[in-house]
C-alpha cells in the first residue's frame, strides 16, 4: 500500500470518530434516577393501666401500627371483677377474659377498672341409699363456712360422707369451714343391718303413718320413728334387747331373717318432699275406724292409721284392713294409740270391746311393741296361730323327738294370737317365704315392683 491510501484512511476514521461523539469535547454519560422508597407505617404503643392486685395482664404492652390487631389476656384475681375498660377503642370480650384493639393511630392507655367481689360458690350434692341432707344451702361466699345435717331414714345409718373439705361435728351434723368451688358433697347411706342371706334380695317398704290427733292423744314424731325402728329389728330378727337370745334351739333352726325392711316415705303421691307423717284432726266423721280415712295409693305404700278408736265400744289393739282384692275398705293397717311405741307403764286399760273383727288382747300392755309386727305379718299375708299351733303353714323343721314339727314348739311367735311382748319374738322360715311371695308374686306384687324400682 502507498502513502497516500495509509493517509486517506486515517482521516477517515478519524471523521468517523468524530461524527460519533457530536462534538469533540468528552460527556459523562448520565444514570437513570431510582423510584423514591417506601417509608415504614408508623408504630404507636398501647400501653396498660389496671391494678396488679386485681388482674394480671399478658402482654403488658403493644405496638402496634393503624392495620395491626392486637390482643392482651386477662386473668381476674379471686374476689375481683372487671367493670369495664376504656381508651385505645379497645373492646373487651363477653367473658371478660380478653381485650381486642384493630390497629393504633397513636400512642395510647387502655385502663381497666375493676371493682371488688365476692364470688358465690354453688353447693350440689349426691345422695344415695335411704336417707337425705337437711339444711344444705344452694350456694354460699366463696371462702365462708357452712353446716349441714344428715338424715337416715328408719332401719339405715350414714356410711360415708365427703366432698368441700366436710368434717363431722355431731353424730348427724356436718361442717364445711371453707367453700371453693367446686364445692359437691357426696352422701351413701346403708342399712343398719346386715344383708340377708344370698338367696334373699332385700327388699325395703316405704310406709305413710297417718295419725289422728285429738285433746286426749298426740302421737309424737319420736314415737313413730321408734316403733318403725322396732319393726325393723323384728323383721331382721335382731328384736330390741336381744329378745331373740332367748329362743330355744329347736325354736332357734326354724327362725329366719325375713329380709324385709321399712321406711317413712320421702315423698307424697304428688311427688312433694314428707316426713312419711300425715296428721288428721280426729273427728266423728274422720277417725281410724271410718271408710273415708285418708289413704295414699296402696301400689306404692303402706298405709298406717293410728288414733284412739272413741266410736266402738270396748278393747282395740289392732286391726288389718282388707287386701286389695276388697275394694270395699282402705286397704292397710289400723293401730290403736295405747300400743303404738308405748311402753306398760304408760299403757292404760279401757274396757272391753265387743267386736268379733277386733284383736282381743287383756290386759291392755305390749312392753315390746309387737302389735305391729303382728298386724304387718298379716298385710304380708300370714295367717294366726290358733292355741300356739301353726295355722295353714308348713313345717320347718321336724323334732327328733316323735317326729313333732318344731313350729308347733314355737310359743314366741310373732303371728300367736294370745301372746304378748317377750312371747312374742320371731318368724320361721315358712313365714317368711310366705311373706315374700306375697310381695314378689302376690297380691302386694304392685308394691313390690314399684318400692324396688325407687
């Protein structure tokens, strides 16, 4: 290549150069500008204002900004209670155990006012087998004391009783010197006596002892509550003053526990609370002996009539009314007040009676109350004895001695009919099978079913 071509492209590059350039002085060449960056929302802090001693708050504080929710959790203190809350348009919930906030504009206080409290604690309880709780209340202030007693119906005792910390303060009193909830009180009653043998259920009567009162004769509460504690003994031949300690051996094999127990009802037809006590104003036209005499349904009880039989003439010691196959009387027992829970030094004599229907008994005395034994075996179906023989029942034990039946040795009979306190004293074992088909397949078997379904 010559010269001159070396030349001629060197200024045109360098032409070139220049054109690119726009000018001959050197630029800087300028950056694009970054979009502005985004500023944080602001934080406001939600601050507490409460008393320690009556909530604890977590957490004590916040921050929050205006799209931020928040919640704090309160605990009340015992005796305390939250009024309301304000400030921070904070909300609290119904069970007062939350505060919600929805953001915060700017700092703030939420104060909570409180108001002192004394909780009330309800008392429940359970009560099984027969008897009952009196005087229980149904709530009491937390913290405080309180008492109650117990109460076992005839032929029972209290076996166990527990629940709120209770102790016992008497035989039937019961104390509970600080309530906390839950405060539940747990009662078992038992019998007083020992469970029949394995073959027998035992089987419990409630009874309704109506009593008619006059000027003359007051049967007491006391009263009654003895003579159905006497029934029991009889009928689980473990009699008052260990009577039956001095029965005979032959009479001793032929004797059973019958395994039947009584009560006082608890509650009238009607489904109220009672004491099995129905007093009557004894008049001529309402007295033990009349057919309009009150009566509870005889499905569900042993009706009991007591009173001083003032309209017949002569001596009236007991008296069995009908079964329910007649529907022409009231179906139970009618007791004369001079032998009901008496004992013979307050026993006074009347005069003779002269009514074929009428027990004939003279003198006029039953130390060991045993009319009412007699009367309820009849309700349970057995016969007299007639001249201290068994009447329509079969033999229990054979003697070795001429093959004589025992029951024909037996003059301690309940059901004898010219015997009195001591000489009258258990029931043999026919009896008592006798008695208790009466009450599971019998005429009674409406009472039975209905008192073993309570």
């Amino acid at each position: 290549m010559t010269k001159l071509h070396i030349s001629l492209v060197s200024v045109l590059i360098t032409g070139l150069l220049g054109g690119c350039s726009g000018s001959g002085e050197n630029k800087v060449e300028s950056k694009p500008k970054l979009a502005n960056s985004i500023k944080p929302a602001p934080v406001s802090a939600v601050t507490l204002q409460f008393n320690k001693e009556a909530v604890s708050v977590t957490p004590t504080s916040l921050s929050l900004t205006k799209d931020q929710s928040g919640v704090f959790t309160i605990k009340t203190m015992p005796g305390y209670k939250i009024e309301q809350i304000s400030g921070c348009s904070a909300k609290l919930s119904e069970q007062h155990n939350t505060i919600t906030l929805n953001g915060a504009t700017q700092d703030c206080t939420i104060t909570i006012i409180d108001k002192m409290h004394i909780a009330n604690v309800a008392i429940t309880s359970t009560v099984s087998g027969l008897g009952e709780l009196l005087n229980l209340p149904q709530s009491v202030q937390e913290g405080s004391p309180f008492s109650f007693d117990s109460k076992a119906r005839s032929g029972h005792k209290i076996k166990s009783i527990s629940g709120c910390g209770v102790t016992k303060k008497s035989q039937n009193n019961w104390h509970v010197s600080n309530a906390k909830a839950p405060c539940h009180i747990t009662a078992t009653f038992e019998s007083k006596f020992q469970m029949p043998e394995a073959s027998k259920e035992l089987i419990k009567l409630p009874i309704v002892v109506h009593t008619f009162d006059n000027a003359t004769t007051v049967i007491s509460d006391a009263q009654i509550h003895a003579q159905l504690s006497q029934l029991n003994r009889h009928f689980r031949a473990e009699s008052l003053g260990n009577e039956t300690a001095t029965v005979s051996t032959t009479s001793a094999i032929a004797t059973q526990d019958t395994g039947i127990q009584f009560y006082l009802a608890s509650i009238t037809p009607s489904g109220e609370a009672t004491s099995g006590i129905n007093r009557i104003a004894h008049s001529d036209i309402v007295e033990p002996l009349s057919t309009n005499k009150p009566e509870w349904d005889t499905s569900r009880y042993i009706n009991v009539w007591v009173g001083d039989f003032t309209t017949i003439t002569g001596l009236k010691l007991g008296k069995t009314t009908h079964m329910p196959t007649d529907s022409n009387n009231p179906i139970g027992i009618v007791i004369d007040s001079s032998v009901f829970n008496t004992d013979e030094s307050n026993v006074l004599a009347k005069p003779a009676k002269q009514n074929a229907s009428i027990e004939q008994i003279k003198p006029v005395r039953d130390g060991l109350n045993t009319v009412l034994t007699h009367q309820v075996g009849h309700f349970l179906g057995l016969p007299g004895y007639v001249v201290d023989s068994p009447k329509a029942l079969p033999c229990d034990v054979i003697t070795t001695q001429n093959d004589l039946c025992a029951n024909q040795l037996i003059h301690l009979n309940f059901m004898r009919e010219t015997a009195l306190g001591g000489n009258r004293q258990l029931f043999t074992k026919s009896q008592v099978k006798q008695m208790r088909t009466t009450l599971t397949s019998g005429a009674l078997k409406p009472l039975y079913d209905n008192s073993q379904a309570r």
